[in-house]
C-alpha cells in the first residue's frame, strides 16, 4: 500500500464509519414490531433472534465496507502501477472485455497470426497501429503466446495477444492508440460481467489486460509482469 495515501485512506474509513453509524444506529432504537411481539412464546426467542439480527447487520456492515474498499483499491504492488477507482469505464476497456469474450473460447481460430510468426506478427501490428509494440514473455507467470490479432477500435485499429497457460486457461492483452500528448499513467482494475480486466495508460498507448478464467490476484501477477516489460 502506497504509505503516502494511508492517512487519506483512513480518514475516508474513518468517515465510512460515522456514516454507517448515522444510517443504523436509529434501528437500534426501534421499538419490535407487534407482528413479531406476537410470535415471541419463549423468553429466550427473543434473545436468539436479536442475536441473529446483529448478526445479519454486522454482515451488512462489514459486506458494504468490503464493496468500498474493492471499489477504491490502489496498492498493487511496492514497486508497481497504482489501481483507483473510476466512476466511467473507458470505452477501450469494454471492447477488451468484448474481445476476450469472443475470441478466447475458440478452438481452431483464436488467433489471426500464430506465435511461430511472432516477428512478423508484431511488426504488423506495429505498422497498423503507428506505434511500436511488443509481446511480453509471460512464461515466467506461466503462460506462453499463442499470437495475435487486428481489431477495429474506436478510433483505429486495435492490437490483441492472446495468452494460454499449460492448464488451458486463456488471457490478452489489448492495445490501443491515445492522442499525443496524454498524461494519464493510472492503473486501474474492473469487471464487465465475468470477464476481469487490468488496464493503463501509458503516453500515447492504452492496455487492456483480460482473464475470464483466472482469479484477481493471478491476473494482477501477469499485469504487473506485463506493466514492468513494458515500461522498464
């Protein structure tokens, strides 16, 4: 976690906090409905069901600063990008999703140019895209490339690796153009259904990294291996 930003952090949960207490204190106070008083036959039913009460809230409470806390994560790793939240999905993000989504189940056809073409797969893309790309080598994470292919994006043509462990599992990696002159670095997660994507920004290219089969935190291991051979 970025030490810089914990004071920042826990004033927010500090102020989380109250918040929650304003919303669920009053509750407390509530007098038992007569619907229930009717049902209440034994002394200690009462008492079972407070208790039970208590517990649905306390799984409310903690469930609700769980979704915050996903919902605001930053520290990815000591040395690596940075993830925040962001109230609008880039569109890029969505397309990777998309993409991943279509082309990773396939069997005979996942990608348009093989890995046994790997040079001259990037320098096409490269040409396309007006930029200078590279495949990442990912087998020290466990996966290997299985190629690539051209995509339309929303405003040009669009790179896509595909990835594969030796357990079948798939990710890839998108890439797109932004305008010169972008500053924007962030590191950012999010879900479009059950597909988990990384991205970032990095001058004039976007990244897009996308598993539907692989947890958070393995999916994170890959993104910060590609962040770091991507920009040393």
């Amino acid at each position: 976690m970025d030490k810089d930003n914990a004071p920042q952090e826990d004033a927010e949960l500090k102020a989380l906090s109250q918040a929650l207490h304003q919303l669920y204190d009053p509750v407390l106070e509530e007098p038992v409905p007569e619907r229930l008083r009717a049902r209440l036959v034994q002394p200690g039913r009462w008492r079972l069901a407070a208790l039970a009460a208590g517990w649905i809230a306390l799984g409310l409470g903690v469930g609700i600063v769980a979704g915050w806390q996903l919902h605001g994560w930053r520290a990815m790793t000591q040395n690596g990008p940075n993830a925040s939240s962001q109230a609008e999905v880039p569109g890029f993000v969505k397309r990777a999703a998309v993409a991943h989504a279509v082309y990773s189940p396939e069997v005979r056809h996942p990608v348009e140019v093989g890995a046994d073409q790997e040079e001259h797969l990037v320098a096409w893309l490269s040409k396309r895209l007006g930029s200078p790309l590279r495949a990442p080598k990912l087998e020290d994470v466990g996966y290997h490339l299985v190629g690539g292919r051209l995509l339309p994006g929303e405003s040009g043509p669009v790179a896509h690796f595909m990835y594969q462990s030796k357990q079948g599992t798939r990710i890839t990696l998108y890439v797109r153009t932004y305008p010169a002159g972008n500053n924007e670095t962030a590191f950012r997660y999010a879900a479009e259904g059950n597909v988990k994507v990384f991205y970032w920004i990095d001058r004039k290219l976007g990244y897009a990294l996308s598993s539907a089969d692989v947890g958070t935190d393995d999916l994170l291991k890959v993104a910060n291996t590609v962040y770091q051979q991507l920009n040393p």
